[in-house]
C-alpha cells in the first residue's frame, strides 16, 4: 500500500508541476479543516465503547444501536458541514486572497464529503480488528486511485482530475466497507449508557481542535494568507509528504509495540516498561536513522530522480524538514504518546499538544513572513521536537529513558561512516542516486556484521512484536 500511494505521489507530483502542486495544496487545506470540524469524537468513540459494550452485550445489540447512531450523525453533520462549505469558501478565498480558486467548490465539497465518511468506517473496521479486510480494500483504493490518476493525466483534467481520482478511489471503498458491514449493522437495538459517551466524546473532539496547529494544513493556511508563492508552497507539501514517507517502516510498530510496553507495565511496573522501551526505542532508530541520513545527504539527488527537476529547489526544503523529523523520530515520537497513557498521564498529552500547538502557530506567525517555506519548516520542526522532548521530560520522572541513548549514539555514528564513502564516490565519480544508495547500504550493513550491536535481550523483546526478527538481524547480533 505505501508502494502505491508513493507511486500515486510521484504521478501527480510530476503531472501537476511546481506551480498547480502548491495550488493543490492550498485546496487540500480546506476540506481538511473542515473535517477536523465534523469530527465530534465520533471515532474515539467507536474505538473506545464499542469492544467494552461486545464484552458487556454479547448480544450484540447495544453495539448495534451505538454504531447506527454514529454514522447518522455523521451523515447529518457532513450534510450540514457541507453547506457551510459551500457557502463559506468564497469567504475564505477572499481571505487568503485566491478567489479564483471558487472553480474547484464542488470538488472540494465532493472530497469532503468522501474523506469524511472514510474515516467513520474504517475506524470502524479496525476496532472490530478486522486488519484484513482493512488491508485488502485500502490497497485496492490507493491501486484505484492510481489507475483513475493515470486516465485523468491522460485526458489533462489538471487539478480537477486529481481530486476526482482520489474522491472516486474512496468512494469505492466506502461502498466496499458499506456492504461487508451491511449484515451487522441490521437487527434488534437497545440503547446503551451514554453517561461517559458525551464527555469523552467532548475532550476527543476538544483534544483534536487544538491540534490543528500541529498539522501541516495550518502552515499552508498561513502561508496562503503571507502570499507565499504557489511554488513555495508545493516544495513545501513535497518535503514534509516525502519526509513523512521516509519513516515508513515504522508502520504499524507503534500500535504492536504498544501493546508489549503495556502488558510489560503490568507484569513488572517502571523498572520493566524502561527495559522493553529501550530495547524497542533502539532497535527502531536502526530503522530510521540510517535512512534519515542518507535522505538528509542527498536530499537533492533524491527529489531530482523521483520527481523530476523543476522540483531541484524542494531538496533544501527536504533536507532542513528532515533534521527536525528525524530527530523527533529518533526521540521516541512513535511511543512516547503511548507510553504517557500507558502510565496514566493523559492530561501530560493534552497539555502537551496545546503547548505545541500554540509554539508552532506562534512561530509560523513570525518565519513564514521573514523566510517564507522555510520559515514554515523551522516552525512545525520546533515545535515537533519540543512535544517529543516535554514528553520525554514527564516520561523520565517514572522511569528511566537515557539507556537508549548510546543505541541511538552507535546508530547515528555508524550511519555518518557508511555515508562517507557513499558520498565520496558521489562526488569524484558519478552521482547516480541508486548507485549510492548501494554503496551506503553495503557499506551501514558491514559495519553491523562486523560490530554486532544487537543484543541476545533485543532479540527476545523484538520477536514479541514479530516472530521473524531474530531470522532478519541474527547476523548482527552480539551472542554471549
């Protein structure tokens, strides 16, 4: 699935160009707001509530009627939401001083309204931990969105067709998720208690508000109304989606890892939970930050090959992007939020996410001005690394994180050596991307073969979160 989104990446990046890819996304921004505005919990609900009243009704019922009443109340408020799209937008493009984008108001409506009733049913389908199914028909949407993206291409629709291939992909794949529930959703009701609905529902809904400063879309609202030029903005888009893909294989981690550091916690409290999460902490930055590093390096190289060279000028943007995110990556961002819950410090989060929230609206108010794309970077990057790094704080005071740090340490060196002679030959000889991704690669994996920094420990924690993990790294692994 990540091939194909990136593969649906690189298309329209190529097709759209610098100038309609900063357009695109500045149109992007809009019905994603609204949707955080249309949210009302409604999912942390379904994922909260909906096992607890399977375990309480077996019959099934009460989670019937809970499922029922969401999803008409979340056709009701996207209908209304809707409405107020339709007729807020030319407010809003007067506001950030792009009327002539109103051509596109029924596709932005259209999309809304698809994003919006994607979301409800495939959370639905993950709480109900029907992974497969999931899998199987996100695949096929992003596959679907691919080929409708190729047919629009083809017939120059320009942005109009990129928004309806991905509208009409995820159209098909609600119909899909609407059917296989169809059986389920029908049958006798009972109204369950909704005394603790209302108020989770309440701080979900609160919690996500506030964290719109930490979204990407914020920066690009921002930078629409500084008249940061379209060009300026899709470097922007470009880097912090290719930075955000770099992290890739720390998909689906978190949540399995998630599970480990909290039954860890129950089983041995603190002391426990500091051994797993380190081991897991430090085995995860051998994922990333050679990657981190190489991307970082060549960050130029990198956009020329995948997207092309109009987009040369992104690998600035890239790279500065990548310095924030890595390290924030590197820090434990994939757990740390866990790890908060699992040591009942929920408020910490709430808190926490404000304070970033607040840091990067403020600092965007001032860069983005003074530097433009790059002043966006230097905004969401601090503020980034300063949730990662308040959490750690807090996490600290319970229980003790600074044994990851020389992983983390032998990590970063081993990547710095295995880049140099990548890039020395990059240099003086030919600077061919794949070529010297080859030679970094070989050169990170001989240094592994020949330190062995694995321990026996980091086996046994790694091949809780997958059996196969001791076949992968047993060569690198330092046997007493």
């Amino acid at each position: 699935m990540q091939i194909l989104l990136f593969g649906v990446s690189i298309l329209l990046t190529r097709y759209l160009g610098k100038e309609r890819l900063g357009i695109y996304a500045t149109l992007l921004v809009i019905p994603s707001f609204v949707r955080l505005l249309n949210q009302f919990g409604l999912e942390t609900l379904i994922n909260k509530k909906l096992p607890e009243l399977m375990v309480e009704d077996p019959t099934g019922r009460q989670g019937r009627y809970l499922v029922q009443k969401i999803l008409t109340v979340r056709a009701m408020t996207t209908l209304a939401f809707g409405a107020v799209l339709y007729v807020g937008l030319p407010h809003y493009l007067d506001f950030i001083r792009m009327p002539e984008l109103m051509e596109y108001r029924s596709a932005l409506i259209a999309y809304f309204f698809i994003i919006t009733l994607n979301s409800i049913f495939s959370t639905l389908f993950m709480t109900r931990l029907e992974y497969k199914t999931v899998t199987l028909s996100e695949t096929v949407c992003a596959f679907l969105n691919l080929c409708f993206l190729g047919i629009f291409i083809y017939l120059d629709y320009g942005i109009f067709g990129v928004l309806y291939a991905y509208t009409l992909s995820t159209a098909i794949n609600i119909l899909i998720y609407f059917g296989l529930s169809w059986k389920s959703l029908k049958g006798e009701t009972q109204a369950p208690d909704w005394q603790e609905m209302r108020p989770l529902a309440q701080a979900s809904y609160f919690m996500t508000l506030l964290s719109f400063g930490l979204i990407t879309q914020s920066d690009i609202l921002l930078m629409n109304y500084f008249q940061v030029e379209p060009a300026g903005i899709g470097f922007y888009h470009l880097a912090t989606g290719l930075g955000g893909m770099l992290a890739f294989v720390m998909v689906g981690v978190g949540p399995l890892a998630l599970s480990i550091l909290s039954e860890t916690y129950t089983r041995e409290s603190a002391e426990g939970l500091s051994r797993v999460w380190c081991q897991i902490v430090g085995f995860a930055s051998f994922l990333t930050v050679p990657i981190f590093v190489f991307a970082g390096c060549n960050a130029e190289s990198l956009i020329h090959f995948v997207y092309g060279e109009q987009f040369l000028q992104a690998g600035k943007v890239l790279t500065f992007y990548i310095l924030f995110f890595g390290l924030a990556t590197i820090a434990g961002m994939d757990f740390v939020t866990s790890t908060l819950f699992i040591l009942h410090r929920r408020d910490t989060v709430v808190r926490v996410t404000v304070e970033g929230s607040l840091i990067n609206i403020g600092l965007n108010l001032v860069l983005i001005p003074l530097y433009q794309e790059m002043g966006a970077v230097a905004g969401t990057g601090l503020a980034m690394v300063y949730i990662v790094s308040r959490q750690l704080f807090v996490i600290q005071k319970q229980m003790d994180v600074f044994p990851v740090l020389p992983t983390i340490g032998k990590c970063l060196l081993f990547s710095l050596l295995a880049v140099v002679p990548a890039q020395t030959f990059a240099i003086f000889f030919w600077d061919q991307i794949l070529l010297t991704a080859v030679i970094y690669a070989s050169g990170f994996i001989i240094l592994l073969a020949i330190v062995k920094p694995f321990t026996e420990t980091q086996v046994q924690v790694l091949s809780a979160i997958h059996p196969k993990v001791p076949t992968w790294i047993n060569s690198f692994v330092r046997h007493c």
